[in-house]
C-alpha cells in the first residue's frame, strides 16, 4: 500500500501536489517535492550562504516552513517560486548575519573621529584592543582576525587554520565575549 502512495505521488504534477498540500497538508506530497527540488534548494543556498552546514539547516527550515507559505501564496509556477522562495531566504540569513557581525564592529570600532581629542580617545581604544586581541588564545585571536580585520568566511578560515567549521564559530563566539570582557575590565579599572 505503502509503496502504491509512493507512486502516485511521484506521478502527479507539481501543481496536483500543491493542491494535495493544500486540500489536507499531507506531508508525501512534501517529500516528494522534496525528492524533486530538495537538491535545488541546496545548492541555491549553497550559491549564497558559502557554507555547507548553513546551507543545509536553511534547505531543512524552508521546507518545514513550505506548507505554510504554500497555503499562503498563489503559486503557478512552482521551480520558479522556491527559486525566489529561496534567494529571498538566504539574504535574510545574510543580513541577520551581517548585522550581527556589523553589532561587533560598531561597538569596538565605532564612527570616524571628529576632532583630535576623539582621534585620541580612537587611537587609544585601538591600542587596547590590540592589547585585548593578544591576551585571547591563539585560536581565538586568529580567527577573529581572520574574520573581522580580513573578512574571510568561516569556510576560508577553517581551510586556512585547518580546523573545523565548529571550531571556528566557536572561537569567534568565545574571542568575542572575551575581547569585550577584557575591553570591560580596562575601562573600569581606569
């Protein structure tokens, strides 16, 4: 019986599984768009993220996510509209990425001085930070380096540190919190 439901859901057109998903959001019909776009998906993410692991977890997330704009959205060309489903998907990912990375720079970088005396103040917290950037663990400090000072991606610093992608968020994250702590405790003790 399993393997009868099998085949017809192979056998029906994008647009009768949409309606299927519609009718009574029956998840073969899913796995089979799956089956015939998952790969697509992928790669498109693949395309703009620049990083395997992300690029899986979002292929995952859009389609748990597909049911619900499918019901919500008048679709007549399906490749196209996961295509633009998908982009679409991954700038968001990119921007949520890249503000959380802009918080960072603007909080330990701040604007352009104005006036010698915030000159001053600029060069000195640079000087700090430097200071800071040499007390982290060499992993650490590499790959923050790596990625705030040569805007590498995670993928460029794993190959280039030879370590694993984990490792590298993880010493981005923790050098993060520790640059700020170190940052923190100068100023106080000033």
């Amino acid at each position: 019986m399993f393997l009868f439901k099998q085949a017809y859901f192979r056998k029906q057109s994008d647009e009768a599984l949409l309606e299927l998903i519609r009718l009574n959001k029956d998840v073969r019909c899913l796995g089979e768009l799956y089956v015939r776009y998952g790969h697509l998906v992928f790669g498109v993410c693949l395309k703009y993220l620049k990083n395997r692991m992300d690029a899986e977890d979002l292929t995952s997330e859009i389609f748990e996510r597909l049911t619900q704009k499918i019901q919500n959205h008048e679709i007549t060309h399906f490749k196209s509209w996961l295509y633009s489903v998908t982009k679409n998907e991954c700038f968001m990912r990119l921007r949520k990425k890249s503000i959380q990375t802009n918080e960072l720079n603007d909080e330990l970088f701040g604007e352009e001085p104005e006036n010698k005396e915030e000159l001053e103040t600029k060069e000195a917290q640079f000087e700090l930070l430097e200071t800071a950037l040499e007390e982290l663990k060499l992993e650490q400090q590499h790959c923050i380096r790596l990625f705030y000072i040569e805007k590498k991606s995670y993928d460029q610093i794993s190959e280039q540190l030879n370590i694993s992608l984990k490792q590298v968020k993880s010493a981005i994250q923790n050098g993060k919190r520790n640059l700020k702590i170190r940052m923190d405790q100068t100023y106080e003790s000033e």
